[in-house]
C-alpha cells in the first residue's frame, strides 16, 4: 500500500465527509430550531440534482445548474414548509414521520414523472477537470478538492451566519425558546420558512455537487439521508459544530474501512472473500462508531443528552 494512495482514500472521505456536512447541517437546523423529524430532506436533495443537470443540459453551463439547484431547492423547501410541514409543529413525532414519509413518495413519483426513470448525468466543468499531484506519486481529482472547499466554505459561512448575524441569534433563540421569542415581536412563521428553505438549499446544493460523481436519479436522496441521521446522532442534534465533525468522523470512518478492511482479511483468506467480509464489515463501522458515541456521550459529541 502507497503512501499516494492512503493519501488519496483520506481525501476521499474528507470529500465524503464535508458532502454529509452539507446535507446534515440543514437537517439539524430544522430539528434543532422547529423539533421537526424531516424525512423528506432527502428529496430536496435530488430535487438539487435534478434541476442542476436539467439547467445544465438545457444552458450546456454547470454553474446555471448549480444556481439552479440552490434556488429550486430552497422554492421547493420553502413551498412544502407553507403548506405541508406548518401544519405538522404542534403534532407529535409520529405524525411528523409519517407525513413527511408521504413526501417523499410525492417527490419520487413527482420527479418520475418529470424527468423519467433513466438517470441524468452531468458532467464536471472545464475549469474543474484534470488532476492534482499527490506526494509519493499519484493525483487527485481537482474536482473532488473543489467539492471539499466548497464544503469548508459552507460550514464557515454557517457558523459565520449562526453566531454572527441578526438571522443567527433568532434561529438560536428559536431553538432555545420558541414562544419567547414569538413574544418579543419575531415573526415565527417567517423564520420557520427561512430555515426550512435554508436547509432545502443546503441539501439541493449537496446533491448538485454530488451530481456530477453518481448519476442522478429518483431515489438518490435516500441513502444519503440515513448517513446524514447518523451524523447528527453523532454530533448532537442542533449543533452546526456537531455535525460538521460528526460528518468527517463518518466520511473518513466509511470510506478508510472499506479501503483497509479488504486488505487487512486479505492476509488471512483468499481476495474474493477478503472484499466480500471487509466490505460487509466496514458497512458496519459508522453505525458502530455511533453506538460507541453515544455510550460515552448519549447526547452525541457537542449535543445535551435528554
């Protein structure tokens, strides 16, 4: 095993990992500020991806589609809050589940319908393509480091907008005390939708970047979506810090175990059933990097245990 290619597996879960911040970071905003359980975050993620490769086949510029994504996202987030998710505050968790369950099936027929089953696919842009020189030998993709940036960037305009801004102190003090800050004058409706939309952003923003390294297809949200839950449980739930190192912890975690579980097994059986267990075994890591977190720290890394 290389040097370059240990490097280029720890940069691939570093991509991974910020990926998963993305999405989780408007996830725990909108658990953390409304109580909500959200399950249709997931196909505002592959409403991004879709509308990014849509606009993008349509204008032949990545970056239209990439624009594209933000805004059909926090719309469609926005329009979903207004209509479907206000309704569902004052319910309890099941009924919250259950409803935006039901949206989730709305989105995937929906989009179906639209776009049809095949997957679209984007291609990376000309200013992006080609690769890095790792040391020891080897590069990287130039793509994949824009996507790790571009997740650095976000986290920092995050925490920058969470900690430092009018918007930030309301959604903190939404989340600490809902019925106060409605009683000082704050408008709760129009917060509720800033931050559903927000979060919509962030996920539509993820799946275009994602986009363009998997096909983008109906259902693509989903899987993501239990990694992104399994983030915010490691973080703690409503903590921006929480996820973004709960998200590197899980991309790092996923990704070397399923690069160093196979060659490890490999010493001791043959390489079909060395890939078959490690695999199966690394599959298995972050949930029990999960159940470790949460024997230490019940409340997740940076939550409050309750």
């Amino acid at each position: 095993m290389s040097a370059a290619l240990l490097i280029e597996q720890v940069l691939n879960g570093l991509q991974l990992g910020v990926m998963l911040f993305v999405m989780a970071a408007g996830l725990t905003l909108i658990f953390g500020v409304m109580g909500l359980i959200n399950l249709a975050h997931g196909s505002l993620y592959m409403v991004g991806a879709f509308a990014c490769a849509a606009v993008a086949a349509a204008t032949g510029s990545f970056w239209l589609g990439l624009a594209a994504s933000l805004a059909a996202a926090a719309i469609t987030g926005a329009i979903v809050e207004i209509v479907v998710i206000r309704r569902l505050y004052s319910r309890d968790h099941l009924d919250q589940v259950l409803a935006t369950f039901a949206l989730i099936l709305i989105f995937s027929e929906g989009t179906r319908w639209l776009f049809g089953s095949f997957p679209l696919y984007l291609d990376v842009p000309p200013i992006l393509s080609g690769a890095v020189p790792l040391p020891g030998g080897g590069a990287y993709s130039l793509y994949r480091l824009a996507i790790i940036g571009a997740g650095i960037l976000v986290a920092a305009g995050l925490f920058l907008l969470i900690g430092r801004t009018r918007l930030g102190i309301r959604i903190r003090a939404g989340e600490a005390d809902r019925e106060m800050i409605a009683a000082l004058g704050v408008d709760i409706g129009r917060l509720y939708t800033m931050v559903f939309a927000l979060g919509a952003a962030l996920a539509g923003f993820a799946g275009a970047l994602v986009g363009t390294i998997q096909s983008v297809q109906v259902g693509m949200g989903e899987p993501v979506l239990i990694l992104a839950f399994v983030v915010i449980v490691i973080g703690g739930i409503g903590s921006i810090k929480g996820a973004f190192i709960g998200a590197l912890l899980v991309g790092i975690t996923d990704t070397l175990g399923r690069f160093l579980l196979p060659i490890a097994f490999g010493t001791v059986m043959n390489a079909s059933d060395a890939t078959a267990v490690g695999s199966a075994l690394a599959s298995m890591l972050i949930y029990i990097l999960m159940a470790v977190v949460l024997v230490v720290r019940p409340g997740g890394l940076y939550g409050t245990a309750t």
